[in-house]
C-alpha cells in the first residue's frame, strides 16, 4: 500500500517538511483545499447522491421485518405509504434534500458530524472513541518505554512527511478510488467541548505546529519534533528529550486535569470555561489542542494473568483505568494519543469526529512497520531546549470539577466488560476457500450467535464506508436481514438436512453482501433517513410520523453495534456498545485468524460480553463445520 521505506527516505531528504497540509475547521467541513494532487484526485471522486425515495422505503420495509412484530409492522407499513404517496411529505423533503445535494459538497457530512458527533453529549470515552490494541512489545523497563516512544513517534512524523508532500497512495475499495481528506484531519487536531454542541478544529494549515505533546504522571510537555531547518529529531534525540521529561514528572500527586475530558460533554463545556478563565491554564490548554499528536508514557497497571491480559491493556486503551489509575494521563479530546505503557503494552485511542478508523490503521501499519526497522543511531550532541512543561493554576472551582469527572468516569469504568480475543481456528482465507465474503460469515455468525441467547434478532448495524464518495463518511449495513434470520432459526433445526442449513446460509451471505454493495455505492437507507428527518426539523412544523413511529426507534436501537476495521498489523480494535442494553464488536479479520473485541455494560442485567464472545467461537465453529472440507481446511 505504502511506498517502499527507500523511497519515502529519498523524498523525505528531498523536501524540507513544510507542513502543507490542508488545515481546516472541520466543523462545518469546509471544501478541503489540499495541494496539488491530492486536489485533482479529490475533484474526480464522485458527489454522494441521494436515494430514490420509493427504493429507501421499501427497504426500510424489509429491514424491520426480522425485527418487529408482525402487528407492529403493518402498523408503520400505512405510516410510509401515507409518507410516501404522491404529492406528500416525503416527496417534499425528498426534493429539498436534492436541492441541498445539488448547493453543497456532500449533503450528508455536515450533518453527520454534528449529529453523530458534536452535539452528541455522552462522554467521549468509552461512548465515542475507539481504542487499538498493539502486539506487545518485547520491553519491559522505562528505557524500553522510552525507546519504543521515541521509534514510534518518528514513525508517526515519517507518516505526516507522507501526507504533506502528498507521497502517501490513494486507497481504493473494490477498484474504486477513495476519498482522503480524513487523512489530512487526524494530526494536529482537537476537539474542544462547548454548551450545546462541540467543535473540531484542524490547526495544520492556521498554526503549522511542530510540536507533540507528552503526558506522564498526569503532567503534559510540550515537545518540539523538528530542529530549527525544518528536518525532524531523530529517534536517538527524541529518546533523548523523553528521558528529560521522564526525570521531570516524577511527582505523582499533580492533579489529573486530563480527567475533566472524560466528562459529559455540557459538564465538560462548563469546567473548559472555569479551567481557562486562567491566562495560563488557557495558553497551555491551547498547548495541547494544538499539537500534532498526543503521547502517553503510562504508570504501571498491576499484571493479571495471560487469559485476562488482552482485555485488560484493551481497558488502558479505551479509557485508561480510571482515575486511579492512567485516566487522568489522557486528553480525551485530542485526536491521536498514542499510549506505551512500560510493560510493553501499546496502542492508541482516539477522538472519533475528524476520521473513520481505516485512516487511523493506515497510519499505525505504516508507524509499527517503522518501529520495527527503525534502529537507534547515534546523534550529534547538539543540546536540545529541555520541553516545556504546561502549567495548570487549580482553582477551588477546577478542583471540583475534577473531583466530580473523577467520580463519573470510576463509575463509567467499572460498568464497561470488555472481552477481547483471538478466534485461532480460522479467518478469511478459509472462508474465501468456500467463495463466500469473510465479512458477511462473521456477521453471520454474530447473528446466530445472538440468536442463540436471545431467541430473536436485535438492530444491527455495520459500518460501511462511503468514502467512495467526495467526503463521504459512513452509512449502515443492517446485518439482520429476512434471509439471516431464516438461516439463523433453520441452524439448530434438527429435523432440516445439513445441506438446507448451508444453503440458508449461502442465500443469507448473499444477501448480506449485496447489501453491503448498496451501502458503500450511497444506496442504503439509513443517512438518507436521517438526511429526511433532518430536513423535515428544518422545513416543517410537525415531525413526519414515520420518524415517531415505535418501529423507527427499534430500528435504531442498535444492540449490535459492529465494525469491521482490518489492519495489516495483528492489533485488536475497541469501542463501546450504543444502547445501554447492547454490544459493540470489532474485529479485525486476519487471514488465518480473527481479532474480537466485545463491549457491554455491566449494569445492564440482560448482556455480557464473555457470554457473547463463548457463543460467537461457537456460531463460527457451527458453521464452519457444516461446509466442505477444503484443501486449506484439512491443515
Ligand atoms: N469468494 C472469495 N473471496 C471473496 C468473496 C467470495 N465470495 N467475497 C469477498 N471475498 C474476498 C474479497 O475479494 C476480499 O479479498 P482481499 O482480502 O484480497 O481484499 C476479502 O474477501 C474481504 O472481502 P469481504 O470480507 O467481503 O469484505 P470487504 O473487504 O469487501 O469489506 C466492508 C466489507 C463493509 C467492511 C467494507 O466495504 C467497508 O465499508 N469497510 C470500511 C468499514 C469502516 O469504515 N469501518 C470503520 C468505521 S470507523
Ligand atoms: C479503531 C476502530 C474504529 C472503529 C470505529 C467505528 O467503527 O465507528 C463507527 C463509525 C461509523 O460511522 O459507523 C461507529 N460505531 C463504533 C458505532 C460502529
């Protein structure tokens, strides 16, 4: 995917790194003014089209079929055949949502971005932000640590030289050229909370930042990465600065301000406005903001045994402990925090509003094939300014401010369950040996497995990307579907035939994949149900019926919330379910195995996560069993 290590080197040494990323405020999303290339490629992708309204209603219908009664469905059926009809509502908003296609760049993304992420007032964490889990690292001392910190964040730096001087490939998805502008959103970027709705601010092009920002023992340096002619530290300098921020932040009783991002957002908003009515608190506050990147050197965690040890560093990642432990090393609202604990435990979270995570993936394959043949060399002793330290003056108000996220976030920690695993019996190469989407099984199989607990299929959403398109972001595959729960009744059958069981399971990946095409060419059925909606809160007096409708809010309960994120690297990725009641999957299928990690919330009576994880081994071993053996399969 990348150019060889060679060559970057070579264009690297070439061109001084002039930031020329395109920095902007990304909410609205502003038309991305990228250099050169990047420019013309961007200018050829496609707009994001609006549905037919007829086809979106229809498969609205369909879609509540495997989960709504039969009583409640002929119920919405005459909501959308009044919603639909000729002359009416529908066709109205339908015709405003084209006008705003045809004035905008992308009709959907400004309203995704608000909706899905700035005005939503949960706590990033846990709720919003995902988190990568790392291959361990072979270290287990501070220089470890620190040497690891120091690979890694010049990796991170060749990455950004990639993205300035436009060397870094344009993707594709099944031979189609993707849209990039994420990748000029995720360094140099934070979020930054507010009253009613949040904002995200891009500070490559305004401020042309040249520094990092490093976290240790709750205390936050800033840390410059390039010398004065523009050509970055190297890993032995950076090594260097670490080790004197180190020795700087051996206090541990500092207060953890980073803790206050963990908040809901409008307490969040009320202590940012008390934290920076002071002059220093605000500039170092900025400090951050404006970064590239975040680095978290971790304290310690206490070691638990090998069975529970991914799921554990998984709950470092994703929100760091609590209080008492790495949460208040964190600025929650930064895009990109690489965390390295000293046991060589590694990963990162991060802030979810600029960026999907296959750009966030990218970035860390790149970054840890770096770290793996980057060795240290030697630097000329040329002394380097010691890194600043951020000064934070605690108020009496500050102080209860993060007495008050400390308080909140405990409670959040202890009632996520996070269950994180390696399925080793097989992955997507035996599953491609069948001809059948590695995708589509493993949601099927999360269907059987849900099934199997619950006697009923839930809402199910997948993301897919829509980045196919200028701008686009996500929509959802609904991964219940007729046909999946046809299969998943037909499994335990015993009175059906194998070979009706398999060929249920065909019609129902089938199904799945052809969906899944629909949703990534801009036809499926969700934004444009919420693009309908939304324009109905801007046109109309009354909300449309079929958005108030019992049936709407179960199709929109999520109790599956999954993803699909591949890597090249054999890292396992988090996030928390959606609905109290629900789960959130992410898996990262490899070639011979698969990387899981379930979410669910303790207080919730109904859902556990390890529960989930033991019936989704055994749907996937269930299903496997029942297809042919093939030469790969007999190994
Ligand atoms: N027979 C044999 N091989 C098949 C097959 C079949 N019937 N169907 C698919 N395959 C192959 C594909 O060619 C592909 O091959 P590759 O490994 O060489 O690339 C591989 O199996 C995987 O395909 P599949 O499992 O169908 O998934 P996909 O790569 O098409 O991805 C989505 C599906 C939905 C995940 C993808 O379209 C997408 O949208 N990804 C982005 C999701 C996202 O943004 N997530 C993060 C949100 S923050
Ligand atoms: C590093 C893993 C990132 C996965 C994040 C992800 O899948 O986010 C989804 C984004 C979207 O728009 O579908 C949302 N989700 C977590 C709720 C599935």
């Amino acid at each position: 995917m990348f150019v060889s290590t060679m060559d970057r080197r070579k264009d690297f040494l070439k061109l001084r790194p002039t930031p020329l990323s395109p920095g902007c405020l990304v909410r609205p999303i502003a038309p991305t003014r990228l250099p050169g290339r990047y420019l013309a490629h961007q200018k050829s992708l496609p707009r994001l089209p609006v549905p037919p309204l007829q086809q979106t209603l229809e498969r609205y219908l369909l879609a509540l079929e495997p989960i709504v009664s039969q009583e409640e469905l002929e119920s919405t059926r005459l909501i959308v055949k009044e919603f639909g009809q000729r002359g009416g509502v529908g066709e109205r908003l339908q015709a405003s949502l084209e006008r705003r296609a045809r004035k905008t760049e992308n009709w959907l993304c400004d309203w995704w971005l608000r909706t899905a992420y700035l005005e939503y007032r949960l706590p990033v964490v846990i709720h919003s932000s995902p988190a990568v889990l790392l291959p361990k690292q072979d270290y287990y001392d501070r220089q470890g640590q620190l040497r690891f910190a120091a690979k890694l964040i010049s990796g991170v730096l060749d990455f950004k030289a990639m993205i300035d001087n436009e060397t870094l490939p344009v993707e594709n998805l099944r031979g189609n050229p993707l849209c990039m502008n994420q990748y000029y959103q995720i360094l140099s970027s934070c979020r930054t909370p507010g009253p009613k709705t949040d904002s995200v601010v891009n500070y490559s092009q305004t401020k042309n930042p040249t520094h990092i920002t490093v976290v240790h023992n709750f205390q936050f340096f800033e840390l410059f990465v390039y010398n004065s002619d523009g050509s970055p530290l190297t890993v032995d300098q950076i090594y260097m600065q670490l080790e004197k921020i180190w020795h700087s932040s051996l206090q541990t009783n500092k207060e953890p301000i980073g803790i206050l991002t963990t908040g809901h957002r409008n307490s969040w908003a009320n202590a940012y406005n008390n934290l920076i009515k002071d002059k220093v608190n605000k500039e170092s506050v900025k400090c951050i903001q404006r970064s590239i990147f975040t680095i978290c050197l971790d304290a310690p965690v206490p070691k638990v045994s090998d069975e529970l040890y991914m799921s554990r560093v998984m709950e470092q990642m994703l929100h760091g402990g609590g209080s008492r432990w790495n949460s208040g090393n964190r600025w929650f609202d930064k895009t990109l925090q690489f965390i390295i604990g000293e046991d060589g435990s590694c990963g990162l979270v991060y802030e979810h509003s600029p960026s999907e995570g296959p750009p966030i993936m990218a970035l860390l394959d790149h970054v840890f094939e770096y770290c793996k043949n980057s060795v240290m060399v030697r630097s000329p002793m040329i002394p380097l300014t010691m890194p600043r330290k951020l000064r934070f003056n605690i108020t009496p108000d500050t102080k209860r401010d993060i007495e008050k996220a400390k308080q909140n976030l405990n409670m959040m920690v202890h009632d996520v369950d996070i269950k994180c695993f390696t399925f080793p019996q097989f992955g997507k190469d035996l599953v491609k040996s069948w001809k059948l989407s590695p995708d589509a099984f493993i949601q099927l199989s999360l269907q059987l497995a849900y099934y199997r607990i619950y006697g009923e299929s839930c809402a199910t959403y997948e993301s897919a990307s829509l980045r196919m398109f200028h701008l686009g972001r996500t929509d959802t595959i609904r991964s219940a579907t007729i046909e999946s729960s046809a299969f998943v009744c037909a499994m335990d059958n015993q009175q059906l035939q194998n070979q009706e069981k398999v060929a249920l399971l065909r019609k129902a990946v089938a199904a799945h994949t052809s969906y899944t095409d629909t949703a990534v060419r801009g036809q499926a059925i969700d934004r444009h149900l919420l693009g309908l909606k939304l324009q109905a809160i801007e046109d109309l007096v009354r909300i449309p019926e079929i958005f108030m409708d019992t049936s709407y809010a179960v199709a929109f309960h999520f109790n599956l919330s999954t993803s699909q994120v591949p890597a090249k690297t054999d890292c396992l990725l988090c996030f928390g379910p959606v609905v109290p009641d629900g789960y959130g999957v992410c898996y990262n299928p490899m070639d011979a195995h698969i990387n899981f990690a379930v979410s669910a919330f303790n207080s919730c009576a109904e859902t556990n996560a390890a529960k989930l994880t033991h019936y989704l081994e055994q749907a996937l071993i269930d299903m496997r069993d029942m297809l042919p053996l093939t030469p790969s399969s007999k190994l």
